[in-house]
C-alpha cells in the first residue's frame, strides 16, 4: 500500500477507483514486418499512459496482462492502440480503438445483491457509434462487475483486440455511490 501514501490528498477525494483493463489478445492483426509483426497495445486515458509487453512474430498475440488506470472522471474515452515493435526504426501503429467506461461505472452502481453468478447486467451492441465487433456483455461473474469486449482496430485493414475491464475499489478513494 505505500504507493497509495505517494498519491496526492486531493487526488484521493476525487479518485474514483481503478479500472483494471485485461488485455487479453488480438486477432488476425495487421502484418508490418516481413511476415509477421512485434507487437504490443498502448492504452491512453486523459494524462495517462500504460503498455503491454511486446509480443515476438506473432499476428495473435496473447497478452493477458494487466493495465490499471486511475479514474476520476468516468466520461473520458479510453484509446487503445496497437503497434509493431521495430528496433531500428520507430514503432509503427496497427491500428487503434476507443472505448467507453461509462456503461460499465453505470452497471457497478447497480444493486447487485443476490444476483446469481454469471449474470449479465447489461449487453452493448456493436454500431457505428462504438468500435465493438461483437456484443459486449457486463457481468456479474465470482462477486465481481466485469466487462468483456472484442474492439475491431481502425486505421489498419484488419484485427481485433479482446479485452476485459473490472473495478478495483480503493480504500480513502471517493469510490462510486451504490444505487444512484
């Protein structure tokens, strides 16, 4: 817990919570080297930035990693993007996504006692509005909100990436208030 002590007071008040973004794999994405292509997914929120490792040869990656972001403001968008490691020029994109959290905040402020395991909360359909390529359900899986999505990756001619978002309370954080 020290790396709580070394966030600013006022930080803490306005702190929602974190949002643990899985990143989980991609799909069929865009060859860049000779073959095949290196890579790695950088996700963006506001002022902050995290990234995967990066994945040798490998137009399927499986990631499985873990990417935490601070939330305040549950409104901003968070940008996904996916780019092929090159060691002696710079990294070139594979396309990229954005996805909204909004949905997600609004299903963990539901009451949720009693449900039974693996309920779904709330299904989002993919549209023009959004970069889903398949219905994207909010769950409630082992005591936990969850959000499964496969984002479809614009700006490239083809992949996807498969991702899971879940809630991570915080202790002296504002948190989110429950049934408003």
């Amino acid at each position: 817990m020290e790396e709580l002590d070394s966030i600013p007071k006022t930080l803490m008040e306005n702190l929602l919570g974190l949002l643990r973004v899985r990143v989980k794999r991609g799909i069929n994405l865009a060859v860049r080297d000779v073959r095949s292509s290196d890579p790695y997914v950088v996700i963006k929120m506001f002022n902050q930035k995290l990234k995967t490792r990066v994945i040798k040869k490998d137009v399927n990656p499986e990631w499985n990693e873990d990417l935490t972001l601070s939330i305040i403001d549950p409104n901003h968008q968070v940008k996904l993007t996916v780019y092929d490691h090159d060691t002696f020029s710079k990294d070139d994109r594979m396309g990229d996504a954005e996805f909204d959290i909004f949905p997600f905040i609004e299903a963990l402020k539901s009451n949720l006692t009693g449900i039974p395991n693996g309920t779904v909360i709330k299904r989002i359909q993919p549209s023009r509005e959004n970069f889903l390529a398949d219905e994207s359900c909010i769950t409630y899986s082992n005591g936990k909100v969850v959000q499964d999505m496969i984002l479809r990756l614009q700006n490239v001619e083809c992949g996807e990436v498969e991702i899971q978002l879940q809630w991570i309370d915080l202790p002296g954080a504002k948190g989110i208030a429950k049934g408003t």
